[in-house]
DNA sequence: GATGGGGCGGCAAGCGCATTCCATCCAGCG
DNA sequence: CGCTGGATGGAATGCGCTTGCCGCCCCATC
C-alpha cells in the first residue's frame, strides 16, 4: 500500500511537512488561511490520505475499538455489535472484531491481537466459564488483560467479570449473589457493564407463577457457564419465593441444538404434566435453546402454549417472527453494545444494563 | 498505551535491537541458538508484544482486512461476517468492521477509513443501487475504491461490481444478462465474487412452475435495488420460459417490515384467487421479507401453505426454526465470506457462489 | 599458513507523521 | 526609533520497528 504521503503534499503546496500536517490534521496551531488553502487545494488534488498506522504511532493512540464475541453469526452478539459499532462510527473510531467460539484461549488470543495493534479499548462481551477444563485458560486470559491494562488499555467486561483463580468459585451453588460480585473491583482492573441476569430469571420466575404454572424445568448451558448457572439460580430462587419446589435442570449445549436434544429428553415430563392436567412450564436459559426446544416438541406433536408452557432469555431479534410468541426477558443488546463501546472508550463505568420480563404467547394460559 | 518496545527487550538479552527483530518476529534470517533463547527469554519475562503499527509502518503491510456490510444484526450479513472472520483467523489477518445502511456514502467513508487503515484488503458486501439519487454517491464511492486500488490494495465486492456511469444501466429493465455484465471488467479492477442471483431465481421460479403453481406475485425491494431487481428479472425469465405470465411486482423495503408491508397489500390477491379455487404464489425476493409477508398474512388469518405459497430467497440461519418451513434459494453465505476473505487477501478470482433452490413447507402442494 | 567465503551481529537509514523547539517577522509600545 | 512580545513557518527529533549493508570471525581450502 504505496500511497501519497504528507511530505508530498507539503511539497506539492510548497510549504513544509510540518505545515502541511498542522492544516490537515487537527492541530491547536492552525497555519494562516492563505497557508492552509493551498495545503488543502495540494491535499484533493494529489489525493492524499493520512496514514492512520503512522498517525497512530506519532501520536501514541490509535482510534480503534476492538470487539471479541462468541460467534458474530449468533444473533444476541451481532445486535451487540451493532451496536457497538453505531457508537464506534459516531466516536470516529474504527471497529476491530474477534470471533472466538467462547473459549477463553481464544478469547486472550483476540485480546493479544488487539493488544498489539494498540486498541484504545476493548469490549470483551460473551458468557465466562468457570469450568474446571477453562481454568488455565481463564488464567492466561487474566495475565493477558492485566498486560493491556498496564498498557494503558481500556478494557470492559459485558456481563461478567473475568475469572480469577478466587472468583472460579463465584459461578458454584453457594457463591455471593449478583451484587456482591459486581462489587468486588476485578482484580484485572476492567470495568464490568453488568447485567443483572439473576434478579430477571427471578423476575421471570415470580411472573411465571403469578401466571399459575407451578411445574417448571429449566434447559440450561453446560454446568460452568457463567451466564447459564446464574440465570438458573435466579429463576430457582423465585420459585422458592413463592413456595416452590425447585425445576428440575436439564444440561445441554447453550445453542439452539443443545435446547433440541433438552427437548426431546423432556418429552415424556411435559407427557406426564399433561397426563396429571396440568403444563409443564419450561425455562430454556436463552433463546436460541428455547427455539431448539419448541422445534423438538413439535416434531414429537407437542404444541406450546396447548401442550407445555416455555420461556427463553435475551429476546433476540429472530423472535419478532417465531411461533408462538415466546416470553422471554428482553434485553436491550444493542443498546448494551452501545453503552459498553461508549463506556471502554471513555474509562467510565457503564450504566447497568435494564432488562425487562415479556410475557407472549408461550406462557398463555391454557386456551381450553 | 504505552508498553515494552523492542529495544527494551533488545537491551534486556544485552543484543541489538536488530537481532531482536530478527529472532521475534519471523525474518529470513535467524540468529543462533544462544542468542535466539536469550532474546526469547527477555521478550517473556518483559511481557513484549510487538507494536502492529509499527511493524506496519516498517513493512508496509498491516494484516489488516476490511469488511463492509449493509447491517452486522441482518442474518444474511452476520452469516457472511462470520465466513470472512474465520478465514481472516486462519490467514493471521485481523478483521476491520463497518456497517453503512447500504448507503454508498456511508460506503466510500468506509473504504476511506480502511484506505486510511492500509488495510490489506477490503471485501464490500451488499447490494448495490442503481436508484438516481445514488448516482453522486455511486461515484464517489467509484472514485474511492480506485484510489484505494491505485494504493495497492485489493478490493472485492460480494454479488455485482461497483456502479459506474455506464454501468448503472445495468440493472434497468432491458439491460445485459449476469453473464454479459460479469465478464466486463470492472472499471475499478476490483475483484468479484459472482452470485448467481438471476439464474437461481429462474430456477426457483421453474421449480415452482413445475410444482404446480400458475399464478405468481413478486415481492420486491425498492427500484434500483441491483438484487432485488436482478432476481425479479430471473424469477420472471422462469415464468416466461414456462409460458407463464409475468408475475405482478410489488416494491417496498428490502427487510422483514417492507415484507410486512407488502404482505397486507397481497391479502386481496390472495382472496381472490382462493376464490377461484387457486393459490396465489408469492415470491418474496429475500427471507426476511418472506417471513414479513408471512407474519402480515398470519395476521389477516392466512397461512401458507394452505390459503397461498410463497417462496424467499438466500436461505438464512433464521429459517430453521421458522414456521411453515421456507421455500428459498440457498447461498453458502458463510462459505461466501470465507472465499470472498481469501480472494481478496491473495488478489486471485473468486469462484462463483453455488446455490440451490431448497423446497420446503411453505410450497406444499395444498393439503386438502 | 595465507586467503576466500559463509554465517552472524550490529549499525543506521528509513517507514509517515506529530510535535517541540527555534528562527523569523511584524506589530505595538515606550 | 529601538525594543519586546506574540504569532507563524520550518528544522529536527522521535514514535517502534524492519532491513540493507557492513564488518567481524571462523572455518575450509589450496
């Protein structure tokens, strides 16, 4: 990439490079008007574009956002990233983006890339797992975002905060509530925009039994997910709140695949509900699961909301269209993505994301 | 973000910095062993991460890759992103992100920021318009795209080639077939990932003839749209290749609401012809429109396949759980990308996208 | 044992730009 | 009229790294 370069155009207007960089690149020293005119006539004529690498190493600041999710495809982080690119575009920043699978190696493979190219910040959004497999992972990917914030980096967490050998614990049975995790300052220093996952599936679940359901099971992530493990908790302790018993946890993979395996298992529980007169009312822990899980009813002839009850986690975009209806605890991703790019690039702790209960169709009461 | 630099780790294994390069980062020539584990050695304990921007300013090439696309949170793109990132993975590239509403000024300030970028490559997805009011931004995007290839860089478009003057002809009525269109060179020398949207429109449009359907309505995107417009035209070729008559076109938005729109608009069409003992045939020219028209038809008490048939286009990861299963033309979008990545990358041709029509549910011949 | 060649470090020159410091010029003031 | 101070353009330096070139040493060869 051979391209004009500033000193040409200095030559071209006949003035200096330094001249010529003051007029076309914000300057607190702008150059006479007569000046600056021919810099810029120079400028148009021969084309010139600055070169942002070297700006970025003259200046010690690069411009660029770096975005690491899941799988871009998955339509919770693409409405993120949306988002996150909205902002980056208004900030005039340039958006860098990594795809990692969800695997922490990936995952500081994608922050070391970034860390190279000098990120102003980065947004690392995606569930963390404190699975026993993930923990040297989890670890490595710790020393990694402590380098770039020594660095100087900004880097901000959707959802949770990463794991540190200590925190590995928070994610199991007995750990601290939502609020005392997001209290504790992350050990790597990053700022975290929280999401207040285990407060919506209580919600979820109190709105549900307010509803009459008094059945439930939950087809949730692989045991270790983050995400998956707090959003179970909550939605048992809202259970427990009205008096309960507590659902019953079927464990598959966190996609739309691993909600149609759960599915098929639970087939003969929603049998036996309906053989008793009453629903079974699922809670898949997102989405695409629940989406999974409404696929494998039907094919088995069990329509949702005549035959079971099911609510998912995110409201995704895919749901505008879905069939039935199906309540879910909508989250404002793209918004998410916005607030958490703004937040990264600024240093400032993010607002909280707000999160809201929607009953649709799914969880109608019975029709007949 | 200031961090450790070569020197610092050059001066720490006590060798110049030189050597340091050469032994970090991959030269043609290695230094010897001792040396290589002390340089190694400092390098780790220090934490050294090398500088991108640097080495980019130093090699003039910064692994960079482009991506530009209509909207991050539309599945067809996300799909295509998804490709392109894995490729870009795989290749040690790193992945720039713009999103641009399809505007094509939006779109030249994207290809500004990656020439600014010295990204390597830049692959530009999306329709093209050949709407009048884009003309002044068709071409300066034109003028963009050259002066990033002047540059040296390699730019390649997913679907049709750049708009020029001449070209924006094209997508009118009477214009040159895929083939003619594709074998001129396109003026800005960018490469092409062809995208056999006409012919695989025929196709759907003969296999719906042949299932049976005689009576068809389009629904298209705006005037102008090159996809939209190309795929009618195939779609009508097919018709009139089985003696059929041409299928009344009806424009709105190029999304799920322009499908919606369009959908309440058909409800009388679909009446009438359930009142002649037929069903009307909707060919909606992308998925998202068709599961527009859908959720409207629902909405009026119709349903496919039963009250009317309607067909899409390009097959999105959306689909599989859409309800009744979606009649539509495939496209490997995530393949698309990742031969669009590597195309772009290496400067060699593309092959052309492989497509199939996927008949499903919503095509059914009526039940009763 | 002298000579040529190959292998290997180091030196230094940039890559394109921002920015500090300096020289210059002119206006204004005493 | 001489001096000072502010404004303005230019020269020089450095951001962190790569790489062509030079010089050294050691070994093989005659």
């Amino acid at each position: 990439m051979a391209a004009v370069t500033l000193s040409e155009v200095a030559r071209e207007a006949g003035v200096s490079p330094a001249t010529a960089s003051r007029v076309l690149n914000g300057s607190t020293r702008v150059p006479g008007a007569e000046i600056a005119e021919k810099v810029k006539a120079a400028a148009v004529s021969l084309g010139y574009i600055p070169n942002a690498q070297a700006q970025a190493l003259a200046r010690s600041s690069t411009g660029l956002l770096g975005l690491i999710v899941h799988d871009i495809a998955d339509p919770y982080f693409s409405s993120i990233a949306r988002g996150v690119q909205s902002a980056a575009r208004e900030l005039g920043k340039t958006l860098l983006l990594s795809c990692t699978e969800g695997t922490p190696d990936e995952e500081r493979l994608a922050v070391e890339a970034f860390t190279s190219r000098r990120a102003d910040a980065i947004v690392l959004a995606g569930s963390r797992s404190t699975n026993d497999s993930d923990i040297p992972g989890n670890a490595s990917l710790l020393r990694e975002a402590d380098r770039y914030l020594a660095n100087g980096g900004h880097l901000l967490l959707v959802g949770h905060p990463l794991i540190s050998a200590r925190r590995a614990e928070a994610g199991r049975p007995n750990a601290a509530p939502d609020s005392a995790r997001a209290a504790r300052p992350d050990p790597a220093n990053a700022l975290v925009l929280a999401i207040p996952n285990e407060s919506l599936s209580r919600d979820l679940a109190l709105a549900l039994a307010d509803r009459g359901f008094s059945r439930f099971a939950i087809v949730a992530g692989p045991e270790g997910l983050l995400t998956s493990d707090i959003r179970v908790k909550g939605f048992q302790h809202g259970l427990e709140d009205r008096g309960l018993p507590a659902a019953e946890v079927r464990r598959s993979a966190f996609n739309r695949d691993g909600g149609f395996e759960a599915g098929h298992a639970l087939e003969e529980a929603v049998r036996s509900a309906a053989a008793e007169g009453s629903r079974l009312c699922l809670f898949a822990v997102n989405d695409r699961m629940a989406m999974g899980v409404v696929a494998a009813m039907r094919r088995r002839g069990l329509e949702a909301p005549a035959d079971y009850a099911i609510a998912g986690f995110d409201d995704i975009n895919t749901l505008e269209d879905f069939v039935p209806g199906l309540t879910t605890v909508r989250l404002p991703l793209e918004e998410i993505g916005r607030s958490a790019a703004v937040a990264a690039l600024t240093g400032e702790d993010p607002p909280p994301a707000q999160g809201e209960v929607v009953l649709r169709e799914s969880t109608a009461k019975a029709k007949h």
